[in-house]
C-alpha cells in the first residue's frame, strides 16, 4: 500500500494536496503538523466525507528530527508542505536516511543546493525526491516542455506569471519565504543564445490575451529553467517573468518592501505583512493566478507559434495540484525514478495538464501557423 505523509498538511497549500490525494488516488495519506488537534480534524473530515479510513494524523516538527523519525516510520514519501526552508536539512536527512521518497514545494536556495551536495547518495539509496514543485517553481519547465513537444524545433519559450488573488489572499507564515527569496533573487533570462548577467533583470512588455492584455513584466530566474538551454538546444531566448499588478504596488510597495529589506534584514515578518496588506489592498480585476507559456519554433519547416496557459481563481490549488497530478505519475511508477528530479523536468507534461485539468484548472493551447517572413 502507498503511504503519504504530507508535512504541514493543515496548512493553505497542505490541506489542498491532502485533499486532492485523497479524491484523485487509493495511497494512505498521513496529515503531519505540530498541532495534531488541526491535523486530526482535518483527518476525521476527510474520512467522513470519502468513508474509508485513508487519512490518519500524526504530530511533527520539522525543527525536531526525533519527531521526524517518529512520523516518518512505515511511509513510503514524505511531502513537505510546511514553510520549513530553516529546517529543511532535518527534513531532508531524515527522508534520506530512513529510505523515504521525497517531494518539496519550497523556495530556498540553501535547500536546493543540499538536495544537489546530496543527488548522488539519493540515486545510490534508489530513492525518488522531487524538487521545485507546484506553480512556481514547478510549473515553468513543464509548460516549456509542453509547447516544445508541439514543434520539431523550438527556438524561444518564454514563461510568464500573472498573480492576482485580490482581497482574498491570505496571509500565513509562508510570507516569511516569499520575503527571504527576496534576498536571493535574480532576474536572469536566456537571450540570443547565453545567460544574461548575474543579478541582472529585465523589465519587458507581454501580451497575455485576453482579459490580462499588455503587461509591463519583471524576469525572475528559476533553477528550473539553467537547464532547458541543454535540454533544447535549438533554444535561443527563454526564461520567467512576473506581471506587474496595480501602480501602487509596483511603484510604492515594492520599493518600499526592498529598501526595508536591506535597511532591517532582520525585519522579516513585518516586511511580509506589509508587501501582503498591500498585495490585498490594491488590485483590480481580473482576479487569478495564470502561468503561460508562448513559444515559437518551427513545425514541418514552417514557423509557428504555441501558447499555453493553466489557471485558476486560487493560486493555492494552482500550487496544490500540479504537485498530486506528479504524485499521480509518482504513485503509478512512471515518475518514480531514483535520484534528484525537478518536478517540472520529471513529469510527463501532458498527462500533467490533462490530471491537472480534471482536478479544476483550467487549460488552454493555441498553435498557429505565422507567415513566413519574406526577404
Ligand atoms: N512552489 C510554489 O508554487 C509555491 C506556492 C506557494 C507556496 N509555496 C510554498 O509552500 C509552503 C507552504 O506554504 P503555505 O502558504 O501553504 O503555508 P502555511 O499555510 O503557513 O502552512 C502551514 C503548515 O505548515 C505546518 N508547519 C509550520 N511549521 C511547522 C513545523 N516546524 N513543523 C511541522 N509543520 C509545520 C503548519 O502546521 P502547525 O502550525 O500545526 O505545525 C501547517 O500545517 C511554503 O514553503 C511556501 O513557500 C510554494
């Protein structure tokens, strides 16, 4: 039998991966959290609503191994939901060294570089551990996958982030990790065929379509996207960028959020409830969460392009469910392979899209034939 204990499974994005796990596949899910009580009640709902005793509880903390080892005993993976960058070399370790499969859906720098210093001794154990999943990161890689499997060439695969949940974004501790990334980010795309600078950024101009339209967007790197170049070496431009929102955010909020940052670096909770009471305060429709991808290449030798887009009103089911349509992949052994994976580079991106589209995204792809450009 399949066991899932999903740490930090109270949590927004938590309770969203237990409960789509519980609806979309037969596994054992075990809901961990240091407040067993919120974790039991979730298990008992759960187990009222499908009647078949599938989810129990269990009490951890990621700031205590002896926890961990407790509740990591007789699971098969551990899916960690918990806003626990700070602790995850406990996390990691102990799913290491008790032969667990993993999957994260942190952001973290320090994280993923442990995971790598780790890959080899995760592949000799044969274990699976997935790395970078959900929206983003997660999602990026898979939809440049995605529309790179449309062309026989692909040449330029931009990703582009559209985050808008209006008032009803809520806030938890999480914030703290958006904020910490802060301090690491880095804007560097893939232009005409190299990596722009370190710490550079780019500001461009996108057109979403539709209700979104013209954006003025900002380049966000992501460790999923180094290794496209490689994987598809006809590529010459790619990379992630995040849409502007309301003015007031862009130009007052933002820059008072970074300047904070670098004035009290210590401030970190009172920096993120600020950038969120600002994030709830100013906006206007339309109100989701998109990532598109618009690619272009060639197909039968002529040029065409490819535009992908997933969304959803909440993006925390737009994190929750990429992350089961891969389990789903995990669990039936087709993405089960040893060592260290990528989510977006692991699973296979159209049964990804249509498991994701069934769990309520909505999914969209248009590919059009352009005119060739006469010299
Ligand atoms: N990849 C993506 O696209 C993406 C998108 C959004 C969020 N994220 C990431 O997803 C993670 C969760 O975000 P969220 O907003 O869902 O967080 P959240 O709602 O604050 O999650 C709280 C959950 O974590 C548990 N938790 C907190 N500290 C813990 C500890 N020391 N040990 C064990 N459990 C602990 C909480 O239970 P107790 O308090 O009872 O312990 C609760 O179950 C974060 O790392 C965030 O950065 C990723």
């Amino acid at each position: 039998m399949s066991k899932i204990l999903v740490l930090g499974g109270t949590g927004y994005t938590g309770r969203l991966i237990v409960k789509h796990l519980v609806e979309n596949s037969k596994a054992d899910i075990t809901v961990a959290a240091r407040h067993l009580d919120r974790a039991q009640a979730l298990a008992d709902e759960l187990n009222q609503q499908y009647s078949d005793d599938r989810v129990k509880a269990i009490y951890a903390d990621a700031s205590q191994t002896d926890s961990l080892c407790q509740a990591f005993a007789d699971q098969m993976m551990v899916v960690v939901a918990a806003p626990t960058t700070a602790y995850a070399e406990n996390v990691i370790r102990t799913s290491l060294s008790m032969g667990l499969d993993y999957l994260d859906v942190q952001l973290g720098a320090q994280k993923f570089a442990l995971l790598q210093s780790l890959a080899h001794e995760i592949e000799r154990a044969s274990l699976c551990f997935i790395t970078e999943a959900g929206f983003h990161p997660g999602l990026p890689s898979a939809l440049v996958r995605y529309a790179a499997s449309h062309l026989d060439r692909v040449e330029s695969a931009i990703t582009l982030g559209y985050l808008n949940m209006g008032k009803g974004l809520p806030y938890s501790e999480a914030v703290d990790e958006v904020v910490e990334s802060f301090r690491e980010y880095n804007g560097q795309v893939f232009k005409n065929g190299s990596w722009t600078k370190l710490n550079s950024y780019e500001m461009r101009t996108f057109d979403f379509g539709g209700d979104i339209g013209r954006r003025r967007c900002y380049s966000m790197f992501l460790e999923e996207l180094r290794t496209l170049p490689s994987l598809f070496p006809s590529l010459r431009e790619t990379g992630f960028y995040i849409s502007e929102m309301h003015w007031l955010l862009d130009w007052v909020i933002m820059p008072i959020t970074w300047a904070w940052l670098k004035i009290a670096p210590q401030a970190v909770r009172s920096i993120g409830k600020f950038l969120w009471w600002g994030m709830g305060t100013f906006h206007k429709p339309p109100y989701r969460v998109e990532l598109q991808v618009q690619a272009a290449g060639l197909k039968d030798g002529r040029p065409v392009t490819v535009r992908s887009s997933v969304a959803h009103p909440d993006g925390y089911e737009l994190t929750a469910i990429p992350v089961v349509a891969t389990l789903l992949q995990y669990l039936d052994g087709i993405a089960r392979k040893p060592g260290l994976w990528m989510m977006g580079h692991l699973v296979d991106p159209f049964r990804l899209i249509k498991d994701m589209e069934k769990m309520g995204i909505t999914c969209a792809t248009r590919i059009q034939a352009e005119e060739a450009e006469c010299l």
